[in-house]
C-alpha cells in the first residue's frame, strides 16, 4: 500500500473515480506552472501527474509537445519537477510524476527514486519505459518505496498484460486508443476492453489515460475505471497565457464528471 | 577472441542497445523480430532478397582504385566500394528492400520512414512503389528546405512526405513523427527504420541487411590481392559504416574507422559527433551515445550533412568504440567539403556530402600511413542531391557570380 493507492481507495469508497491531472512543469514557466497544479488540486484532482519536460517525446501529442518545448526554452530543468512535487504535496493531493527515461537515467534511477520520495511524490508514470527494459528502476523504486506505473495499450498481449500489471504498483495506466497524448471526440469500446484486461491480469486499480477531454467523456471512463487521467484539455486550458482561471474552470468540469458516473 | 564479432544478434551488444520504447510498440517489435528470425533463413526470404540486390539495385557494387586521388592522401593506395552505384543512389536500398519485403510478409499495407538528407525517404518510396506499399515519409522541415530535390523525387514516386516542424526540425524530430504515426497506426504500418540504431531488432536487422557491402568488398580486396590496412566509412546512426565493418570485424589487422561529423569542430559545440562528444543515454529507444545536456535533454546536432545531422549512434558503434574494435573520428564540415573537392576533380566521381567524411578520414589516414598502405572507403552515395549545397559552399551558384 501506498500514498497512492490509499487515496484512490478512498475515491473508491465514496463511490467515485479518482481524478488524475496532468501538467509540464516550467509552463508557461515554473512558478505559474507550480500555481497551476495547486489549481488542480483546489479544483478536485485526487493525484497531479507532474511531467518534467523532454526534448524528444515520442508518445506526446502537439499541445503537450509545444508546452514541453517552451518550458525548455525558458530553462526549466528536471531539479524544478522536484520542487513541483513538494507543492503539490503540500497542497493535499498525491504528487508523481510522468518522465521520459533518459531523463531518470541521467539522473541515476537509484538518485531519480530517492529524490522523489524526497519531494513527497509516490510514483512515476514511465511512457517509454516497459518493466521488462529497465529491471534496475523497478528495483531503485521498490527500495526507495516509489510506485512504478507501467502503461498498456489496445496492442498489449495477454503476456505482457500479465508481466506489466505484476511489475506495476499504485496503479495500471491504460491508454484505450492507439496513438499519442491529446483529445479525442469518442473513446469507444476498446477502453472498457483494455481496464477489463488489464483486471483479468491482476490489476487491483486501472486508470484510464489519453483522450479524455470532457466531464462527459470523464463520467463515461469513471463508470469502469478507478481513474481518469486528464492532461491536454487542462494544458490547453492553461495556454500559454497561464490563465489560472480557465484552468480552474476546466478541472472543475472533469471533477464533477468522475462524481456523476452512474 | 573467445568468438566471432561478427553479426551480433543483439538486442543488446556489450550494454548497449535494448528496447526502450512506449509498451504500444512492444507487441509490433516482437512481431517484427519473429517475422525476422524466420524470414532470415527462409530460401524463399534469401532468394528474393538476393534477386532484388542483383537484378534491381545492380549488386554486387563494384570497387574502384582512385590513384589521382590517393596522391592527396600520403600516396596510400586507396580504394572505393561504389555504394553510390546503387538504383536510387546510395546504401540506403540494401536495407529498404529487406524491410519492405518483411512488410509483404506481415500482411501490412502501408510503410512509413524517417529521412535526414532524403536517401532513405527515397529509397523507401522506391521500394514502396515496386511492391505496392502506401508510403508516408517524414523529414524535418529544414532538411526539406536544404534536400529540396529529394523530396520532389520522394514524391513523384507516389510518396506523401510531411514536413516535420517541430524542435529542431531535423532528422531526430523526424523520427520522433515516425515514432508517433507508428503508436496510431500500429496495425496496419510497418516502420521502415532507415539506421542501425532504435530498438531492437532494427541495430541488428539494418545491419544484416547492410553486411553485404564488406561481404563483397571483402572478397573483392582479396582478389585485388589482400586485405585493407584499414576501412573507413561515414557515421550518422551507422549503417553504411555497421554494413562496411561487419565482415572485417574478426580481421584483426584491419582498422575500422568510423568517421563522425564535427560540423564546425567539436569544441565549438556545432557538430554532430556523437561518440567524441557525447556520453551514454536513451534517445529513440536505445541506450546508446547521444548527445546531451546534465540533465538529459538531446542537444541540437549540426553537420553540413543532413544523413549526419543527428545527435545520436547505433548501439553497435558504442560497444566497437567501447571495446577498441573500431575508432571514430571527427571530420569537420570543412575537411568533407575539401574531400568532396578533391574527389570530383581527380575522378570525376561526385560523392554524397555524407561519404565526403570518410574521404576526409581516408587523407588524414593515408598522411599517416604513407605509401604502401591500402585504404577501402565506403562511399556510401552520390552526390547530385548535394549539387546545390556544394555550388552554394564553392561561391559556384552563377546568382552569386556578380
């Protein structure tokens, strides 16, 4: 047990999904940045995924690709995701982060781990990095009490099904839909598919990511899955301008979407 | 030597290389590596495979001796494996026919593939054409600008090429575009990888596939009456350079020589020399040399040479390095620019910027070395797509006459 699985058990038990919100760290720049994600607390996210930002993200979309870019333009640096940890901590949600590996490498996975858990944060979200290509961080994070929160896909095998929900603790990210990070008009069957394969092969809680843009859809994924992950929509909201308020907005409608599920 | 060196099956050589990709792909990479593993010594696979290189790309490519050349580099006999011979003008088809032929096998109808200076766009839309493949092809937008003729070529030939926009707008962005085509479209696509480098199977599988030029370039030299002192090639992921080694690996009296490009020299920061200037690191789903900044961040490459330009190496190139097999060498824009001179005005032959590296090295080499050397370069293409970039560095443009 963890942070972060005792805080989507506690959704659980009022009947209700957790929400997840997503945000770059550094934009429009750290310190609205940082703002921004006290926002998704205030406005009723349960966990703040904190992304430090990288030059290559393969499996972003173009709204996120582009707050990446600014970020690292104006010099944000893998230290500031650390510090965003802490804020988010402090303001009463379950921080972790979603990182490209190089970074956590770089870094040293046995460093990147403990500095978390430093910070505050509970886990990490590895969007290019599969249980099976990097046993050194499932074990710098099993020693460092850190959740690692694998991915599955439409395309995952019922093998890997098996060997990604073993490795993973906290919570298993599902993307219902083939493709990168952004907004989609309709998620379909496939992500019910996905959260009841994913159970099938062991897992205790199942968050959906990708595509997730409205209270709609949100109610919709809250009525099968223990989470729904909201990134785009609320990088959008943000916009370069940093409109905190829009922002504000925006969370609370995927808020009162994951209490409406039937 | 406790074993061969040659044709290591990865996924990872030394501690490099490996799968480091989102979990989307991991079901199409075992995929591929099991059409791989059977189609590589299936008859019908080989046979096909062996048809197309003779009868399409007109293999075996021969190997010229360039003596008024070899007079700028110490007097060494120096001589060329004609890649740049190839149909569609360079290396890049040994490998596209191999993949495309995989494609058929996987029952997919729609290939996709990065390209730098245009090479492997167009040799993969060459391929795509012949065997009735839709064919997506990215490129960085300002690889476009500069290998304008490539993507008319690319194009013509039935491709759709997109302009990559983003980051550097160069052959790394192109590949993250690709990458991310290939999580949406997993079912239907085959990603045609144009380098020995990305995850597992492609460092090995583009490798095999390009071990054909020092299988026969090996045979040719000892016809010619003996094995090189050394071979050289040009390295941007590596596989001309991984295709021209692999059959001398276990020749231990030849020097393999990899040739990076140092742009405007390595300590200026501009350049694209990866295992000079780099350090260990994950970037397009190995684990390999790149270059980057303290925290992980991909560092802008530069070259003169859009197949170059790129800020990462093949796996297989970081462990050679790593085990003193073959050396790597930074050749600046300026030295390629000097051998692609020399070489077009004592042979007449127009060598792709690219290969124009390896020259360079083959003359700092046969200084070196001196008469009673023998060098075999690689010269890995043509250079009428550089036709215009070279005019433009000679101040031979006839708007700039005046």
């Amino acid at each position: 047990m963890s942070a972060l699985t005792d805080r989507l058990d506690a959704c659980k038990a009022e009947g209700r999904a957790a929400l997840v919100g997503y945000l770059p760290v550094g934009y429009p720049d750290v310190e609205t940045s940082i703002a921004a994600m006290r926002v998704l607390v205030e406005a009723g996210c349960d966990v703040v995924e904190v992304g430090p930002p990288y030059s290559d993200p393969v499996l972003d979309g173009p709204v996120i690709q582009h707050a990446a870019a600014v970020a690292l333009e104006r010099g944000v640096t893998v230290d500031d995701a650390f510090v965003a940890v802490r804020a988010v901590a402090e303001a009463g949600a379950v921080p972790v982060v979603m990182s490209y590996a190089n970074l956590m490498l770089q870094r040293g996975w046995d460093r990147f781990a403990a500095d978390l858990r430093a910070a505050g944060g509970a886990g990490v979200i590895t969007p290019d990095l599969t249980p099976d290509a990097a046993p050194e961080w499932v074990d710098a994070a099993r020693a460092a009490e850190v959740d690692t929160i694998f991915l599955v896909a439409p395309s995952t095998t019922r093998e890997r099904m098996r060997l990604t929900c073993d490795a993973t603790r906290g919570f298993v990210y599902a993307t219902p839909l083939m493709g990168v990070t952004g907004e989609r008009a309709a998620l379909g069957d496939a992500a019910e598919r996905v959260v009841r394969e994913a159970r099938e092969a062991g897992a205790e809680r199942v968050c959906i990511g990708v595509g997730v843009s409205t209270g709609e859809q949100a109610a919709e994924v809250a009525g099968f899955a223990d989470g729904v992950i909201v990134g785009t929509a609320f990088v959008r909201a943000l916009g370069d301008e940093g409109d905190l308020e829009r922002l504000r907005a925006k969370v609370a409608e995927l808020a009162a979407g994951v209490r409406s599920a039937a | 030597m406790t074993g061969s060196l040659q044709s290591a099956p990865g996924p990872f050589f030394g501690e490099f290389g490996g799968r480091f990709v989102p979990e989307a792909l991991m079901a199409a990479l075992d995929e591929l590596t099991d059409a791989y593993d059977k189609a590589r010594i299936d008859p019908a696979f080989t046979g096909e495979l062996e048809r197309l290189a003779r009868d399409y790309t007109g293999r075996p490519s021969i190997v010229t001796e360039v003596p008024r050349f070899a007079a700028h580099a110490g007097g060494a006999r120096v001589f060329l494996k004609r890649e740049d011979l190839n149909h569609t003008g360079s290396h890049k088809i040994n490998n596209v026919l191999g993949q495309a032929l995989l494609t058929k096998r996987l029952g997919k109808s729609r290939v996709i593939a990065e390209t730098g200076a245009g090479q492997h766009g167009v040799a993969t839309a060459t391929a795509a054409a012949l065997m009735d493949l839709e064919c997506v092809i990215y490129m960085g937008e300002e690889d476009t600008e500069r290998q304008s003729l490539n993507v008319a070529r690319m194009r013509l030939l039935g491709a759709e090429v997109i302009p990559v926009a983003t980051g550097t707008r160069t052959l790394r962005d192109a590949i993250n575009e690709a990458f991310r085509d290939w999580v949406a479209n997993v079912d239907t696509t085959n990603y045609v990888f144009g380098t020995a480098a990305g995850p597992h199977p492609f460092p090995a599988m583009v490798r095999d596939f390009q071990r054909v030029i020092s299988v026969e370039a090996r045979e040719q030299m000892l016809a010619l009456g003996g094995l090189p002192d050394a071979v050289l090639a040009c390295v941007g992921g590596g596989s001309n350079a991984i295709g021209s080694f692999d059959a001398f690996l276990d020749d231990a009296s030849v020097r393999l020589i990899g040739c990076e490009a140092a742009g405007d020299g390595v300590e200026t920061g501009r350049h694209a020399a990866t295992l000079t200037g780099g350090r260990p690191g994950i970037l397009h789903g190995s684990l390999s040399y790149i270059l980057q900044d303290a925290d992980g961040q991909t560092q802008p490459s530069h070259s003169i040479s859009a197949g170059l330009d790129y800020p990462g190496v093949g796996p297989e190139h970081t462990w050679l390095s790593s085990i003193g097999r073959a050396e790597y060498w930074p050749v600046t824009d300026a030295e390629a620019m000097e051998a692609f001179r020399l070489l077009t005005r004592t042979e007449g032959i127009l060598p792709a910027i690219e290969s124009a590296h390896a020259l360079a090295g083959a003359i700092r080499l046969g200084k070196e070395l001196g008469p009673g050397a023998t060098l075999l370069v690689t010269l890995s293409g043509r250079g009428d797509k550089d036709v215009e970039q070279a005019a433009r560095w000679f101040d031979m443009l006839p708007e700039e006459d005046a």
